[in-house]
C-alpha cells in the first residue's frame, strides 16, 4: 500500500487541530479525567507510594506510549474515526473497529452520570457550604433522588455537547486551552494548601517515599490497568484525535507529551487527596482508602469539612476542578461518538451530533434508574448498580479485548512498517525496533494479563 493517504472519499470537510499544541492538550484533556483523581491517589496508598509511581511511570513510557502512538498514528494514517480506520486497510477486520467504537458508547452514558453527581456537589458548595455536604447520608440520598440525578445528568451532558456543538477549533480547543491550564493551577493550590494543614507531612512522605516490600506482581497488574484506563486507549478516542491532526506535526513528541500531561496530573492528584486523606482514615494504621465515588464525595467532604473556614472554598475549588476533569474527558468521549456516526452515516456533523447526544441521552437515564426505578436489577451480584455492569463490561473486558485485536492487527496483520512510516512522515522515531517488539509481543502479553486479572478479581 503506498504510504499516501487512503483514496476513498468524503462528502464532509475532516475538522483539523490548529497546531500540536492543541493536540496534544486534547488528548491530555481526553487522558485526564476522573481515574487519575479518584484511581490513581488510591492505588498509590495501596501500594507503597512512590513503588507504585515508580511502576507506574516505566509502564506508561514503555506500553502507555507505545499503544498511544500506534492510536494515533493508525487515525493520522486512514483520516478516520476508528471503524472506518480498522475496514480502510483491512475490511475484514472492521469488527475490531466496531467494537472499539461501542466502547465510548457504553462509557459515555455512565460517565455522564457521574459529572452529575460532581456538578451536583459543586452547586451544593456554592449554595448551601461545606457543612450540608459533609452531612452523613448526603451522598447516597442524591444518587438515589428519582428527580434530580436526572437532572444534574442532563445538564453536565447539556455542557458537554454544547462544547462538541461548537466543532473542533472552536469548541474542543477552546474548552481544553481554558480548563487545562486551570486544573493544573487548581490541583496545585490546593495540594499547596492540604500540605500546609498539620500532620500533612506525615501523609506525604506516606504518598512519595517507596516502600519496596509492597512490590508485587499485584502492583504491576492494577499500575498497568490505571495506566491502560486513563489514557483513553482502546476507545475510540485516540484513533478520532489522530485523524484530526496534521502529518507535519510530531506524533512521538506529541503521545510523550501527552503521557506525561498524564502523569503529572495524576502525581499532583495524589498530594493533593493522600495526605488529605492520611489522618481522615488512619492509613498509618493500615486503614485503606476507597477507591471511586466514596472517596470523592464521602470521604473528601468530611475532610474538607474539618479545615475550618476554608472548608467551603476548598470544596469548591475542588470540585470545580473535578468538573472540569470530568469534562474535557466526556467531551472527548463525546466527539469520538460523534465522529463514528458521522463516518459511518455521511451525514453533517450537526446532525450526527444530535443523534449521538440523543442516543447518550436515554442510555444515560436507562442507567442512571439503576440507581431509584431499576435497583432491583443487581447485574453483578448483591448491592452492585447498572453503572457497576457497563463499567466493568467497557473497562474491564471490552477495552483489553480491543487492545489485544489493535496489536495482533497492526503487528501481525497489515505490519508494523504502515505506522512506522507514518510516525516517520514528520519524526525520526529510532526507536521504531523497539515499539515493534511492544506492539507484537510484550504489549498482546500483558494486555492478557489486565483481562484475566479483571475477571477474576471481578468473579472471585
């Protein structure tokens, strides 16, 4: 196949990213979302702080990078979303491009729902302070609320498709370049704060200092899924992104980039909640964090709580802070949908837009009745929501199954030598031997790792 671009046509002008930059924040902002807040801090405080970081660092420059670039550079490649990429250099392999494809549409719903439990906290801070939020009860009696957990979905997912309405330049940029910068400001100031408060110290040396005795095969596995989950692969969104981007620009300077965005985000995170949370919950005594929604909006509250006057600015600046992380991912969750219909269907983007956010919609009022009309369905056992299912089924299953198929097709199928000229299009990429080794061996290994260790610890 010759290495300039596939000679299928489109009806639609392909929206184009106005420079690296705003690629690379895109996909930080895609990468950047609620697992590196709520994930990654836990993680760390399971797992021998800077252990676990440590591991977490070689993995993501090594496998994170690797799968990262072949994403990216597959979209650059075809100037697809992800079905039309997998079926326009092999058709019979467009069932991993559809499968890949339903990933963002199961995530979407669900982690819509949740932006509306953290818009929902962020509206009680401003209105009622941190005292009411703090309340035991607070949280499961929203979540439960028939009446406005639907309403605080719909309008975070009103937000959300409004920025995707306004296009890419536009809206996606735009959005990215102001919230960014100011997550980054935020989590810094109040990691600034929380590590001024007393006994804080304690807490951070507890997050930073490697304790090598809690290394463990365990470490690597659930290291390596965090890494997998929050930079956005196997779901669509990298491919969509990549298509989006000019072949002037460098794809390894810019997946580098983008990881370490990631990285950085997630390291501030955990100074941020660690420490916070170190005294709260006796973690010297081996108390464990809760992964997830209860330590965002049980546990941080109460904490937050305890600080006295700032307790209800904190809280606010927190949860501004987890919006906008929130966003920038269910905006770029949104656009990959969005980009699928539209390459499938030829239809315009505004009205690919308007069936996707209709369909995200009624999945999301569908999933979130698992929480008031529908909570006798436990799908996954006793006490576990609809969420719970669509979450493992995407995360957990989907995405692994999809990663594996991406390597078997770009390592054994059409050939390493297809993305290897294509990143070589605009960078030198001596590491190209390398990554080749990753895609065919290392990375189909331990992608069946994460699989198997997801079911079993889901079913054991």
């Amino acid at each position: 196949m010759a290495s300039n671009a596939p000679t299928h046509h489109h009806h639609h002008e392909r929206s184009v990213w106005s420079g690296k930059l705003a690629f690379i924040l895109a996909g930080a902002a895609s990468a950047v979302g609620l697992g590196n807040l709520w994930r990654f801090p836990t993680l760390a405080a399971k797992y021998g702080g800077g252990m676990f970081i440590f591991t977490y660092f070689v993995l993501a420059f090594t496998f994170g990078i690797s799968l990262l670039l072949l994403e990216t550079a597959l979209g650059r490649h075809t100037k697809l979303s992800v079905i039309g990429a997998f079926s326009s250099l092999r058709k019979r392999w467009k069932f991993v491009g559809v499968l890949a494809a339903a990933v963002p549409f199961i995530i979407t719903p669900y982690y819509c729902i949740i932006g509306g439990w953290v818009t929902k906290y962020l509206a009680s801070y401003v209105a009622q302070g941190a005292d009411a939020v703090a309340v035991d009860g607070f949280f499961t009696s929203f979540i439960t609320d028939p009446v406005f957990t639907y309403v605080f979905m719909l309008i975070f997912m009103l937000l959300c498709l409004g920025v995707v309405a306004l296009g890419v330049k536009n809206g996606i940029e735009k959005a990215n370049f102001v919230m960014m910068p100011l997550l980054i400001v935020f989590a810094v100031g109040i990691a600034i704060f929380v590590l001024m408060q007393p006994g804080a110290a304690e807490g951070a040396a507890y997050y930073l200092i490697p304790d090598f005795s809690k290394f463990s095969p365990e470490l690597v596995i659930n290291a390596l899924g965090q890494m997998f989950y929050s930079l956005s692969l196997a779901m669509g969104i990298m491919v969509t992104y990549g298509s989006y981007l000019d072949k002037k620009e460098s794809l390894t300077q810019s997946v580098a980039s983008i990881a370490g965005f990631d990285l950085l985000v997630s390291f501030i995170s955990g100074l941020m909640i660690v420490p916070a949370a170190f005294l709260a919950l006796g973690l010297a005594e081996g108390g464990t964090m809760s992964a997830g929604p209860s330590l965002m909006f049980v546990t941080l509250p109460a904490v937050f709580n305890g600080m006295g006057g700032a307790a209800t600015f904190v809280g606010i600046v927190f949860f501004v802070l987890v919006l906008f992380a929130a966003m920038t991912s269910a905006i770029s969750l949104i656009e990959a949908c969005t980009s699928i219909v539209q390459d499938g269907t030829h239809w315009s983007r505004k009205k690919s837009l308007i069936v996707t956010g209709i369909v995200l919609i009624v999945a999301g009022c569908f999933i979130n009745a698992g929480y008031n009309a529908l909570i006798w369905i436990e799908p996954l056992g006793p006490g576990t929501q609809l969420l719970d299912f669509f979450d493992f089924l995407s995360n957990s299953v989907m995405m692994p199954i999809v990663a594996l198929l991406t390597c078997v097709f770009v390592g054994w199928v059409i050939k390493p030598k297809v993305i290897i000229d294509e990143v070589r299009a605009s960078a030198k990429f001596s590491l190209a031997g390398a990554w080749t080794v990753m895609i065919k061996y290392i990375a189909p290994i331990l992608v069946v790792a994460i699989l198997v260790w997801n079911v079993i610890t889901q079913f054991a």
